[in-house]
C-alpha cells in the first residue's frame, strides 16, 4: 500500500519531467525547488512510525 502512496507523490515530478523534456525547457530553481519537496514529502511518506 505505501508504493501507491509513493506513486501519488511522484507523479506530479515525473510528469514535469516529461514536459520538460518534450518542449525543451531548461530546469529552474522553482522547478528544482518543487522537486526537492515532492522527493522530500514522499520520502516521509514511506518512513515507518
């Protein structure tokens, strides 16, 4: 159950990782920013209480 919890924190990142890859866009600082809080909050997802 916890990999469907990871899957739904992830898919926002992998998504804007496609985009960028299919228009070409270069990665920012808010686009870095966002993915280090997505990583973050799915890594605190998975931790075991």
């Amino acid at each position: 159950m916890r990999q469907v919890g990871v899957l739904s924190y992830l898919t926002p990142l992998l998504s804007t990782l496609l985009l960028m890859q299919v228009t070409g866009r270069a990665l920012s600082w808010s686009i870095a920013l966002a993915a280090a809080l997505i990583i973050g909050a799915a890594l605190l997802g998975t931790r075991r209480s």
